[in-house]
C-alpha cells in the first residue's frame, strides 16, 4: 500500500517538475500562466519558504504588489510575470554592475557549459588559474595570489582564516555599522545586535570601534598589545553599504593602513560591495590610494550571472597556504561556470570603461537627487555616495519605508539598507541610461512631495 502512495506522490511530483520545466522554457507567458506562477510562488514562501518574506514585501510595497514576482531581466530592468518593468536601483545589493544578463558574460557561461560545467576538483582546472592570473593584474599593488569563493560571507571567512594562519594571532578589529556576512566567522565581524544576539557566543577574539575613528582604532591597537592580544587584522569596508553608505573621513584609511604596518597586522578590505567598478574605481582602495594585504569580492564579481567570490592576497600573506592547500577549501568555488563569468565581466568592465562611467554618472544622479529634495530638509536627512553607490537617508524609518513604496508602485525598486534602516540605496547597474537616472529622480521627487513627514 506504501508503494502505491510513494508511485502516486512521486508521479505528482514529476508531473509538477515538468510543469515548471515547460514554464522556463518559454520565452513569453500568458496570463492563466501568469497567475498560476503568482500564486504558486506566494504559496511556497508561506508554506515552504518562508513566510516572513511575505511579511517583509508588505511593509515595503503598496496594495497587493507584495505579491510581485520577478520573471525576466535586461540591462537595468527587470519585469515581473505581468509584465511590468521595473528600473532596478537596488541592483541585486550590487551585483549587476555590468547589467542584467551582459550578453557577453551569458555567452561565456554557455559556451562553457556546452564544454564543461563543473572540474574534476583533482585536475588543474586552466580558467580558475587564467583568472587568478588576471586579478593579480589588475588588484592594486602586489595583490598576487587568489581563492576562489561562492559569495561575500564565504571570502570574508577565507580571508579571517588567511589572517590567523599568517600570525598566529587571534585578535581582529571591525567597526560599527560594519557588514561582512552572516556565517558565524563573518558574522563577528558584523556590527548589528539584531543579527549576532541569537547567536551568540561568535568567534571570539573581535573588537568593533567607531567607524572613522582613528584615535579610538589607535588606542584599541594599544591596549590589545599591553594585554598580549596583539592584532592579526583590521577588516574594514572602504566604504561602508549595508551600514547606509558611509564614506570614511579623509585620511582615515590611510591611517588605519599605517597602523597596520606599525603593530605588524594586516588591511583587509572587504570589497564584496564596493569592487568592480561600483564607486567609480575598479576597487575603492584606488579611490583612497591605500592597498590592502588581502581584499574580498563577490556579489558583481559574477557579472550578475553566476554566484562568484575570490579574495586576493599578497604572496607573503598567501604562502602559509602553500604547504597545504587542502587547509581552506570549497567544492564549488572557482568553478568553470563562475570564472568564466568573471572573465567575461571583467572584460566588459575594461573595454567599457564602466569604473569611469559609474563615476561620472554617479556624480550626475547624485546632483539631481539632492536637487530634487530640495525643501523637504523635514524629511531627507542627507543625500550622500560615491560612484553609482548612493545613500539616501531621512528622518525616520517610515519616510523611508513609504518612498520605498511610492517608487516601487512607480516601477522603480529600491530598498533599505541591512544596518541602517532610515537609509535606502541607490545601486543601479553601471551601464544605466542618463534618460533612466532622469526618470528615476523625477518619480522620487513626485513621492517625497507626496509623503507626509
């Protein structure tokens, strides 16, 4: 009797996938199609996702538009089942910096995939090393070596074990509003109680100081070497995301680099937001003229096509891998797939010139949002970014959450950061229209003047 319930449930479950299969497949759907996705998406986040999604879309969408459902994507827009497009500011938090499917970068992924998808993991796999080869060319200074992640977490916790198997030492200093991730090692680093009180105790050995505050970095340097917990690194955001777009104050990443090199401890630069081009520099380190030991990348490091991370480290600070480099693995990371995404995203971000145009454009996007809340001093806090990498932030969270609101039914999606709640960001692909950054502004303006303070 089992059997026949297992033959039946199983042949259900066939029947579904090939369903979803044949939805794929299609390059256009109707709308009993289009309804029958909405609700089975809506259905599966309540009953099997997670329905504090749900939730979360209401607070942040008008009407019944939580239910939105994303479906298909180009350039700087994405479309929803219906149809709908909308002109994506929030850039998958950063990843698109080369455009949603970069025709270039898709036709290296398939190519590779007509060949091979994923490595032997045994064999010497030749794009992880043509790769390798490439970020050591273009990271700042004598960045030489590189690991290979899946994502932003991943690298920061690659680069925290690099750390420590360098010195021995177990004492690293982050900041406040800082983010570098939710698995336990990143998570330490990361500043929010909300998302490091259920999980607590984390890593132990972390300080957080002030960001920009150098005096308060200094003296954390010397009381950690008077009680013999000397420093292994300071991991920094060079300029701060999920924490509301901070810049740092001038010099201060310079100081923090000298520091380092005082006390024998190492920069890393988490770049898993800032890099590739999204503040105006291939890397914001550029922007501040200070190289970092080990840097980390991620989120558009996969063109906005394949999951991808790496960091990136000087040969001195790589080598205690060398023995054993076994030490630190993972299965997927610098698969085929995702180095020949990278490759491919890089070129498009040299032969375009894109680091520079992100930082012209920026500054032109930057202007006319500040314009454009001119006389609503009651509800804007401050206006503020680098590149296509921008901060809008007011009073209260609830101005936030009702421009959020106004813009998305407006077609433009934004969101808040994950730190700072009062702020929402602007993070575009780099190859948006100036006529897009026009339409942009001009639906932000028709909202705020129409949110009460």
């Amino acid at each position: 009797m089992s059997i026949d319930i297992n033959n039946k449930q199983n042949q259900q479950v066939s029947e579904y996938i090939n369903k979803v299969l044949d939805l794929i497949e299609k390059e256009e759907i109707n709308e009993t199609e289009a309804a029958w996705i909405t609700k089975e998406t809506v259905d599966g986040f309540r009953e099997h996702v997670n329905p504090g999604f749900l939730e979360y879309r209401k607070t942040v969408t008008e009407g019944g538009q939580f239910a939105a459902v994303e479906w298909s994507d180009n350039g700087s827009c994405f479309k929803d089942v219906n149809g709908k497009e909308y002109i994506d500011c929030l850039g998958g938090f950063g990843i698109y910096n080369v455009g949603h499917r970069n025709p270039k970068v898709v036709k290296a992924v398939t190519d590779q995939l007509k060949r091979q998808a994923l490595h032997s993991q045994d064999l010497l796999d030749p794009l992880r090393a043509m790769l390798a080869k490439i970020l050591a060319d273009i990271t700042p200074g004598d960045l030489k070596y590189a690991f290979f992640t899946n994502s932003g977490t991943e690298s920061v916790e690659a680069a925290l074990k690099l750390a420590k198997m360098y010195s021995e030492r177990t004492t690293f200093i982050s900041t406040t509003r800082a983010f570098h991730g939710k698995s336990l090692g990143s998570l330490s680093g990361t500043a929010k109680g909300m998302f490091r009180k259920p999980f607590l105790p984390l890593i132990p050995g972390f300080r957080h100081v002030p960001f920009g505050d150098i005096d308060m970095m200094r003296k954390t340097f010397e009381v950690c070497t008077t009680v013999g917990e000397d420093v292994a690194a300071v991991i920094l955001e060079p300029i701060q995301g999920e924490g509301g777009i901070i810049l740092p104050p001038e010099g201060y990443l310079k100081q923090v680099r000298e520091l380092c090199d005082q006390y024998g401890s190492l920069l890393i630069f988490d770049e898993v937001q800032t890099g590739m081009g999204r503040t105006g520099k291939m890397f914001a380190a550029e922007l501040y003229d200070v190289v970092p030991d080990i840097i980390c990348l991620a989120k558009a490091f996969g063109g906005g096509v394949m999951p991808a991370g790496a960091i990136v480290a000087r040969e001195d600070v790589f080598k205690s891998w060398f023995p054993n480099p076994f030490m630190h693995t993972t299965t997927f990371g610098g698969n085929p797939l995702a180095c020949a995404a990278a490759i491919a995203t890089i070129g498009v971000l040299l032969e375009e010139n894109l680091p520079e145009r992100a930082g012209e454009v920026g500054a032109y996007f930057l202007e006319k949002l500040k314009k454009a809340s001119k006389g609503h001093e009651d509800k804007v806090q401050e206006i503020r970014g680098q590149g296509l990498m921008i901060g809008i932030e007011f009073h209260q969270d609830e101005i936030g959450y009702e421009v959020s609101k106004g813009m998305f039914d407006r077609g433009v999606l934004v969101a808040g950061t994950l730190i700072n709640s009062k702020t929402i960001r602007i993070e575009p692909a780099l190859t948006i229209s100036y006529e897009e950054v026009d339409k942009v502004v001009s639906i932000f303006k028709d909202v705020l003047g129409n949110v009460n303070a």
